[in-house]
C-alpha cells in the first residue's frame, strides 16, 4: 500500500522573478506537497514524533520563503526541495509549486513547476 502525506494550499510570499519588481517587492506562491515515509511507527505508537511534523515544515517554509531572492521558479523550486529534504529523512517528496499572479500581459492563469526527487 502506497501512503504519502499530502499538504496543500501553502501560501508563500517570496522574491522571484524576472522582473525587478517581482524580486524587489515579492508575490505570492502556493505550494502543495507530498511526503513519502515509513508511517509505520506512527500509525502503531499513534506517536506524533514518529512522523513529519507539518506544523514545524509550514514555518519553516514561510520564514525561508522571506529570505528567497531568485530569478525563476525553478531555482526558488530547488530551494524548497533541499529545505524539506534537509529537515526530514523522507523516501520521496513531490512539491507543486505555482506562481499565482504572474505578471504576463493578457495571462490570467497560473504558472506552476511540479518536482520530483526520489531519495534510496
């Protein structure tokens, strides 16, 4: 049986972008992820500390989100992954991470990158 914890609608301001404004005063980013681990400890203890910690994981993300300054999505992507990968030993993770307002003439959609890193 596949289990992943899924945490979802994270919003994120950040300073990404190619446009200077976008990195002078930032914009906002939501980040939807998923976390594979062994729940197995958890689910038998019922024990929180057997498991991620996604209170912990959402403050860490808006308190480094403030400290990002970066020209594209991708790297701001990259920095999300080393954060999670760095403060939890998960076998998988999957981040979707989209640019809500994406200052492009005549776009009123989304932009989103969608990573994948698998950890053996």
């Amino acid at each position: 049986m596949e289990t992943f914890l899924k945490i979802e609608n994270i919003k994120l301001w950040a300073r990404v972008g190619v446009l200077e404004e976008e990195r002078k005063l930032g914009q906002l980013f939501c980040l939807d992820i998923f976390l594979w681990t062994d729940f197995a400890k958890c689910t038998a203890k019922d024990d929180i500390k057997e498991t991620v910690d996604y209170g912990k994981l959402v403050e860490i993300l808006k308190n480094q989100s403030k400290k990002i300054y970066c020209f594209t999505i991708e790297k701001y992507s990259n920095a999300i992954l080393e954060i999670i990968n760095q403060e939890f030993k998960l076998s998988k993770i999957k981040i979707i991470l989209t640019k809500c307002n994406p200052p492009i003439t005549g776009f009123d959609g989304k932009v989103s990158i969608v990573r994948i890193i698998e950890n053996n």
